[in-house]
C-alpha cells in the first residue's frame, strides 16, 4: 500500500467517524461548517480532523451543549473546550479525542465570528483542492510520513508551501529548504497563484 492508498484510507476513516457522530450536522445547527486542513485535502497521514464553524453569534454554550452528549458515546474519550477570543486567534477552540481499534482521532474544532478577519484554513481549501495533482499530493503524503518516521515536527502548512510554491518532491530537500525559511507557528501561508498546475 502506498502513501496514496493509505490516505485514501484514513479519509474513509474520517469520513465514518464524522457521520458516525454526526458533527458537520451538529455544527451547521450553530453557523456554516467546513471541513478543512489534511481531511479536506485527502492528504491525512496523523488521525486528525479539523472543522471550521462561522456564526453571526457565536455562542459556545450551545455547541458545547450538543458536543457534550457525545461523551456518552463509547468511543469519545475526551472532551476540550478553550476560550481564544483574547488571542491572535479570536475564536472559540473545541477538542474531542475518538478511540477505536486502538487509534485516537483527535478532532480540532474552531467557532469563529463570521466577520472575522484575517488568514482562515477555509480559503486555503478550494486552491488546494484547485492545484493538488497526484505528484504534488504524492510528494505531500511522502514527506510527511518521512517526518513521522524521524520524530520531526513541521506544521503541514510548511510542506504544503515547499511543495507547492519551491517544488520540493524528497524529504531531504524539504528538511534543507525547512532551514532557510521561516517554519515557527502560528503561520498562514498566502500562496501565490500557480501556473496551471
């Protein structure tokens, strides 16, 4: 199986996991849901899922109500909730961990103001979508398997960038262009348009 086909699966996990507890359906109750980050992408290679809510009001309370029920569920073994509207962030962040066969998903979940401003993982997901081929997204799954193998930690939106913007195809090319660029975090990469690629 290769990193294609292993992605291919983990989405299929995500998919079942996101139905399963049916928290697109929870959400758009309180805004407009997106599905962004490795799982819009078809790009999973950690079990993580990510979700984007934008409501006119925000209220946290009444997701955290809806979230909350599913701590009865028998694979969701944890439940966060964080407070980041005082931050760069200006949002309110939500964390579920679901184990099953012995892999926790951790699900990251933000609620922001519709009219807030600023870089968000939801623009980034119709160019990625857009300029992915299976080279790129090949190249993408590689890396990252290659830094979980060597216990190197990069956030996705730096390889997403190396690979996309500079053409890096090889691990070792990634952890030698990682040193001549900015890789500290929070960071939203703006990417310049791509010639028909």
């Amino acid at each position: 199986m290769n990193s294609l086909e292993r992605a291919a699966k983990r989405k299929q996990q995500a998919e079942k996991i996101l139905n399963e507890l049916k928290l697109i359906e929870k959400w758009d109750t309180v805004g407009n849901c997106f599905i962004v980050g490795a799982a819009a992408y078809d790009l999973i290679v950690t079990p993580d899922i990510d979700l984007e809510t934008f409501s006119e009001l925000p209220n946290p309370q009444t997701i955290m109500n809806e979230l909350a029920l599913l701590t009865q569920h028998k694979n969701v073994i944890e439940l966060k909730y964080r407070d980041y509207t005082g931050t760069d962030f200006n949002g309110h962040y939500f964390k579920l961990i679901y184990k099953a066969d012995e892999i926790e998903w951790n699900i990251d979940m933000w609620l922001f103001s519709s009219e807030r401003s600023g870089a968000l993982s939801k623009d980034l997901v119709p160019f990625m979508k857009e300029n992915l081929t299976e080279e790129s997204r090949r190249a993408i799954l590689d890396i990252k398997e290659a830094l979980l193998e060597l216990n190197e930690k990069y956030s996705s939106i730096f390889i997403y960038q190396a690979v996309l913007e500079f053409g890096i195809r090889h691990i070792d090319d990634f952890l030698e262009w990682a040193k001549n660029h900015n890789t500290a975090v929070p960071f939203h990469w703006q990417p310049k348009l791509l010639n028909n690629r």
